[in-house]
C-alpha cells in the first residue's frame, strides 16, 4: 500500500494524479477544510488524518514555526514561480518514495524536494 498524503491548495491537479497513479492514498484539502483556512488548520487536518502534508507553501519550510518533530510528516515541493522543474521534481520525489514506502519513515521529517535534490530535516 500507498502512503496517504494530504495535498494542500497549492498542490496541482497533475501532481495529485501522479501520486495516485503511484499508488498512494490523496486526500484534497478542499474536501475537508475551506480554500482559505490558515496554516494551521491546515497541518491540524493532516495530523487528524494521519496524512503527510504535500505543499507547495513555502511557510511549511519553517522549521521553527513547524517544527518536523512535531507533526506526521511534510513534503514541501520547492517551485518558485517554475513550473518546468516539477516533472523532473515530481520523477525524484516518487523514486525517494518508492525507496522509503513505509508512512513511519516521513513521521517528524521534513522533505524539501527540489528538482536536482531532496532534504531531510528532522
């Protein structure tokens, strides 16, 4: 089985169904909280889903306002405005995941996935 991934807002559609065609589980944020709900509702709601947070939000990369310790995991896919890099992104973040299928293994870590790098944060 999949790992189950809560996709927040910013997440494409395109994304989403690449996770999904991996076989992971993807919860949408707009099936469970309004488009505009805070940070904090946000990893709130994937916490009470036992969900990793995929986001494409930079405040996530905050290590000191989201502490990875402290939550079940987040994967923060770096675009910057150049939606070119997220095939190749996507290509190196699904072949991390195909190597570290089990959800315990992302619990307290933060993923910063690049197109050319992922890093851990713990």
């Amino acid at each position: 089985m999949g790992l189950r991934l809560f996709a927040d807002h910013c997440v494409s559609q395109s994304t989403v169904r690449r996770f999904r065609a991996a076989g992971h589980e993807v919860l949408l944020l707009r099936e469970h909280l309004a488009r505009n709900a805070t940070d904090g509702a946000v990893i709130a709601q994937a916490q009470q889903l036992e969900a990793i947070l995929v986001t494409i939000n930079g405040d996530f990369s905050d290590i000191v306002a989201y502490p990875p310790s402290r939550f079940g995991g987040i994967m923060a896919l770096q675009v910057k405005n150049r939606p070119s890099v997220l095939g190749p992104m996507m290509d190196r973040l699904l072949a991390f995941i195909e190597d570290h299928p089990n959800q315990d293994e992302y619990r307290g870590v933060l993923l910063l996935v690049e197109a050319h790098r992922i890093r851990v944060r713990r």
